[in-house]
C-alpha cells in the first residue's frame, strides 16, 4: 500500500499577479520566503502549471526565474481564447488565472514550515 502524498496549495507559500499580453497571459508568482522560493524552484515547473492549465486548451508555458525578487514570471501562450478584445471568455484579460494558479495543490515539504534559507542570485 502507499503513503498518501501530502500536498499544499501554492497560495500557501506564494502570491500571484497576472494579466494579458494580445492572446497570452503572464503571472508573477512571488514566493513568501527565501525558503519557499527555493523549494518552488525545485517544484513548480512549466509542466506542472501546464498540466493545470490545461483543461482550457493553452499553448506552450515558459517559466522566468527572478531571484532578487524571489519570483518566477509564466508566460502561458493562446490562453486567452484570442486575447482580450477577440475573447468571450467572462476573464477576457487573465487577471483571474494567477488566483486560479493559488489553488495548484503542490507536494508538501518534508518539513512544514519551511525552514529559513538563503537565495543566491545565479
């Protein structure tokens, strides 16, 4: 039998802003701590947010590393159904995809909470 994998909501060790850019769409994920930036780094991948993502029918998704900021941008390609003045989409410009993003149940770590690390800006 298998242990059942505990998992946390990435809103639980992050925030997000998002918005549009024509038919894609950008969300700033910013880790709370030093520590959690660390462990998202590890844990949250393009795949996965692709993964989550892709129910509504979205592109490619690159992910941007922002350390001094400790923060990841997703660019998330056709995610907005044309983009904001082609979409009938009720969220036309992806402002409501970094809330929905809070919700991605990610593994939880080992050691809850997170102990205190350094980032180094590499």
């Amino acid at each position: 039998m298998h242990a059942a994998t505990r998992s946390i909501r990435l809103g639980d060790i992050a925030h997000t802003r998002s918005g549009d850019k024509g038919n894609r769409s950008n969300i700033g994920v910013v880790a709370s701590d030093a520590a959690s930036y660390v462990y998202l780094k590890e844990h949250l991948t393009e795949e996965l947010v692709a993964a989550y993502f892709q129910p509504m029918g979205i592109g490619k998704v690159r992910r941007h590393e922002v350390p001094g900021l400790l923060a990841f941008n997703f660019v998330i390609d056709h995610a907005l159904a044309g983009g904001a003045s082609r979409s009938l989409r009720f969220d036309t410009q992806g402002k409501a995809l970094g809330v929905v993003l809070l919700e991605l149940p990610i593994p939880a770590p080992a050691t809850w909470p997170l102990p205190p690390q350094e980032v180094s800006a590499s």
